[in-house]
C-alpha cells in the first residue's frame, strides 16, 4: 500500500532530525485518515530479531513490522526504541510510526536459508503489528503466510481487533504450524481504558475478538498486563476481569504487574500526575529502586489472583521468557502432540498460497 500525494520531504524544514539515520527511508507520508500520525516508509534489510533468553531458553526470535505504536498506551516498555532517532518516548512514539514496507519479502528470504532452524517467532511482543495502519499496509497477510509456508512456528499478540481480518488465514496457517494467539486486555473499566490507552479499541471490542477467534477453533489467551496499583488490583477488578475473558471464551490467562523502566516511568509518571495526582507518592515510593514493583507486591498480587483464575477456570498460560509473548506450543507440546509443520508448497487456491510475498532475487543483497 502506498499513498499518493501525501509524501513530505525529510529535508523541509522542521523536518526530524533523527531520521537521518534512516538509510533505507522511502518517504514520510501523513494523510488526515490518520490526523496527527506520521508514516516514515523504510526497507527493512532484515525482518528476524535473535532476542537473548533467559534459563532453558537461550534466545527466541521476534517479528517487528512498525516501530512506535498509535495505540499510545502510557505504559508500553516499547517507548525507549524511539531514542535511537532522537525521537522521544512520549509523542514521538505514538505520532512518528517507522513502516517496514517489505518486511514480508525480506521474512520469506530469510526463513529460506538452510541455516533457519523453524525456531517458534514472536509477534506483538514490542509493538502492535495490528495498530491501526496495518488495514492500510496489510503487512501481516504476507508474514503469516511466509511463517506458515515455511514450517515455522509463530505466535501473535495484540490489542488490535484488525486480527479479525485474518482469522482464515491464521486457521489455514494453524493446519501447517502450531499458531498460538492472545490478546492484550488489562483494564475493564471504561473510563480507564480509554484514558490509559486512547488509541485502542475497547475492551469490549477486544473481548469480541477474541469470541471471534474461538468460534473459529483456534485457542487464545487473555494478557492481563498491566495490573496497575492501586487502580486495577481490586479483588472486584480482577474478579470482573476473569468473568468477562472466561465469558469470551478465553482458554488461559497470564498476568503481570506494571513494569515501569527509564523512559516508560517519566511518561505514565506525566500521565499520572494529571489523571490521578492522589496516587503520585505511592507510585514514587513503589518504584523508588527499579523498574519492577516490589517483590513484596507481586507476592500479594499473586496470592489475589490466583484463587480467581482458578475459580473462573482458567488456566495459567506461560510467557516466553526471551520474547515476552505467550510461550509457543511448539515448545511446550509434549513430543508427537504439536501440530504437524508441512514443507510442501501450499496447494492452488490456499490463503497461504494467495498471500505469499514475492521471492526476493539474491541480486538484491
């Protein structure tokens, strides 16, 4: 997708001047569908992210389509990654969205080499490949097919209820690999969810998509990340929580409380101070020495929780140590019970086969 006669030049005036760095930048791009937002196009030179791991897990592998996100959730740890275009966590993050145009075609190369090892890949775990752009690049019809077609293994997790646009698609893919799907809702208050995350849809739209992904066959999680202190750490909250996902249909659940880093602490802090002023002191007090909160409050957090997830019928899903996504079945499945991974091309007429990106000549590198 591109659009026309909307391109800026990065060298006008009062152009960023972070994007410089950007070798591969195509163009910038805004159009008032999306008011405020600016698109900068780039060639991707590679598509496959080796994030080290932790414990049994020595590394895993992610997929980043967009860098920034107009979801603009106040927390997203993913807001430092803007720094490295003198671009801030804050604004910048949400407005300037960095678009791998060719992500797909670069993915289907590298997962030819006869050194891929099918290693089970991540999406979602940094920014939302289903933000609101993705109805216009439509970048993840062709990683979806490109994964599948070449046996590996891939989960996706997002708040974008755009996932619905490719439920055959991921069903066909399922048939071919272990596909593991979740969706991001953390706040089911309203009022909330809105005002800490503007760009998102709501949390009944979410709770729908997942329904929707259900009553295709498919099994998805429910992320309750973010618990927030003091504002969605209720036993009514989280007891609320439970009965909406267990309602949807949600098939596991995984938690963690707010984790809140150089760069993510300053903007939610910003957030907070305008929102709920009240609660600043504590907030200060519980992340005085770090990123994490307290031991003393996970442990409490646990013990709430719990008791809930089990009274609801939910089970504890599993998050990847090394990506932060929902930990594949692929690796968890005892051996003989994961989805078999076909080599075959797909047969004429298959979604995989329609959404397949071009192979990419090896002239090009």
């Amino acid at each position: 997708m591109r659009w026309s006669e909307q391109e800026l030049t990065t060298e006008q005036a009062g152009a960023l001047p972070g994007l410089a760095r950007l070798n591969n930048l195509v163009r910038s791009v805004r159009t008032p569908e999306f008011d405020g937002i600016t698109f900068h196009e780039v060639l991707a030179k590679s598509a496959l992210n080796r994030v080290p791991g932790q414990s049994a897990m020595p590394f895993g592998w992610t997929i980043n389509p967009y860098r920034g996100c107009s979801h603009a959730c106040t927390y997203c740890f993913a807001r430092p990654t803007h720094n490295y275009l003198d671009l801030d966590a804050g604004k910048d993050f949400d407005n300037e969205i960095i678009v791998k145009v060719n992500v797909a075609e670069i993915l289907r190369k590298e997962l030819g080499k006869p050194t891929w090892g099918k290693h089970p890949v991540a999406l979602g775990t940094n920014t939302d490949p289903y933000q609101r752009a993705e109805g216009r690049y439509r970048l993840m019809p062709g990683i979806i097919a490109a994964l599948a077609d070449s046996g590996t293994p891939f989960s996706i997790l997002t708040k974008g209820t755009l996932l619905r646009r490719d439920l055959d698609l991921l069903v066909e893919a399922s048939q071919q690999v272990p596909v593991d799907l979740a969706m991001s809702i953390a706040i089911y208050d309203d009022e909330l969810q809105q005002a800490v995350e503007p760009g998102t849809p709501s949390t009944k739209a979410r709770l729908a998509t997942v329904t929707a992904i259900r009553n295709k066959g498919l099994d998805c999680s429910v992320f309750l990340m973010p618990i927030l202190p003091f504002l969605t750490d209720t036993r009514a909250h989280l007891d609320e929580a439970m009965r909406q996902a267990k309602a949807a249909g949600a098939t596991g659940v995984l938690y963690s409380a707010l984790y809140l880093k150089p760069g993510v602490k300053e903007w939610y802090f910003q957030w907070l101070e305008h929102d709920h002023p009240e609660l600043l002191p504590r907030y200060r007090e519980m992340f005085k020495r770090g990123s994490y909160a307290p031991k003393e409050y996970r442990q409490w957090l646990a013990g709430r929780i719990q008791p809930l997830m089990r009274a609801h019928g939910l089970s504890h899903r599993r998050e990847d140590p090394a990506t932060g996504g929902i930990l594949s079945t692929a690796l968890t499945d005892p051996p003989g019970t994961a989805t078999p991974t076909g080599t075959d091309a797909p047969p004429a007429g298959s979604l995989i086969a329609a959404e397949l990106p071009p192979e990419l000549t090896p002239t090009l590198f």
